[in-house]
C-alpha cells in the first residue's frame, strides 16, 4: 500500500483513491481544443501510480508523447458522502503538488475511439507527489501560485485562482458519486502550458506555500 506524509504527523498515510478533475482551467482546456465542460470531468488513478519525490519517471513503450500536468492535490481527512459545499473544507486533511502525467497520444487516441482513459493516465509511475502540508497552513489555496519546470525551464506557470471549479465544489460534486474516505487524493486540474517530457529530462513543481516536487524521467 503506498502512503505519504503529512508534516507533522508523525504516522505516514496510507493512500487510497486518487480521483483528477479534468478541463478544469479554461486555458488548459483551450490549448488542446477542447470546450470547458458544462459537468466536470473525473477520472481515476490506482495508489500504483504514486512515486516520491526524487524517484523516476518510466513513460510507457506505448506511447511516444507523455505530457506534465502539474496540480494542486487535496487529500482527504474526514470521510463523507454527497458533501455539501459549505462543509467540504472541513474534509482536508492538507494540501501537496502532484504531476498528472497523461500520454497524450494515447489518450487521443482513446477519445477518439470513446474508450475509457486508464491507459494515458494510470499507468506506473503516473502520479509523482510530494509530501503535504496540513491544511491549517493554507488558509486560502485558491490562490496560489501553481509552476513546473523541466531543465530549469518555465513550462507552466499561473495560479489556483483561475480553477473553473474551486475545491468546495468538486469535493461536493465527486462524493456526490464516490464516497470520499480519508487518505484519498484528489487532483485539482492543471494550467496551461503542457508539454512532451522526454528521456532525461528534470521536472520540478512548485505550489507556493504547499511545496516542491522533483522528479527525472529515465
Ligand atoms: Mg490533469
């Protein structure tokens, strides 16, 4: 079972679902062509997708187009079902940076085709995230200003603030659909300015207050 550490607690925590929020900042959307979405877009990764900080990247055979998508991730401290808006902040245990890493082909590939999109996006080693900060340290995290570099150079650059659907609402609308428990994640879309990672590359996310993220692809 993988878990990750919450500063200052001294257990660490086991994970259990990680549920990502799809399209969920207009210029990301925009950039790949597609609409922001009217109902937000979830889908999930396994608790096999996570490696740490300083751990590496292995991008698929399958795909020769693997993208960063850096994200502000929520993990859950209170169990709760259908959690009404006004309450859901009180269902954070912390916050941390997460890298959705999607093959973008064959992700495309899959829309096409209207087939689910495990592949591009749960594979092994999908879900590099750091560790959290207890979330009495962030007492507004939509505004924050959210960055990733590969090889010291600026790709995604921009700030919690411009997320389409803020926290409160897509805790509400996901344990709508699933219960959230504690120890689950979830993955709060990314900005624009996506792009390929190859071989080699260094990435590193920043969230302001939340943390750093560094990562190699092998
Ligand atoms: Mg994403």
């Amino acid at each position: 079972m993988r878990t990750v550490k919450i500063a200052g607690n001294p257990d660490p925590c086991p994970v259990g679902k990680l549920v990502c929020v799809g399209r969920n900042y207009a210029e990301h959307a925009r950039e790949l062509g597609n609409e922001v979405p009217e109902k937000p877009i979830f889908f999930m990764k396994p608790s096999t997708s996570i490696i740490g900080s300083g751990e590496e990247i292995i991008i698929p055979s399958i795909s020769s187009d693997c993208h960063h998508e850096v994200e502000l991730a929520v993990i859950i401290g209170k169990k709760g079902k259908s959690i009404r808006p006004v309450e859901a902040m009180d269902h954070i245990a912390g916050y941390g940076v997460a890298i959705d890493l999607t093959l973008r082909d064959v992700q495309t590939e899959l829309k096409n085709r209207g087939l689910p999109w495990e592949a591009a996006k749960a594979f092994d080693t999908a879900c590099p995230l750091s560790d959290f900060v207890p979330a009495s340290r962030i007492p507004d995290p939509h505004e924050l200003r959210i960055s990733l570099r590969v090889n010291g150079e600026i790709r995604q650059d921009s700030s919690t603030s411009l997320m389409v659907r803020r926290i409160p609402e897509l805790l509400s609308e996901i344990s709508n659909l699933f219960t959230l428990e504690p120890g689950d994640i979830v993955l709060t879309g990314t900005p624009e300015g996506v792009a390929r990672v190859d071989s080699g590359d260094i990435l590193r996310a920043e969230i302001d207050r939340v943390g750093v993220l560094e990562v190699k692809v092998r």
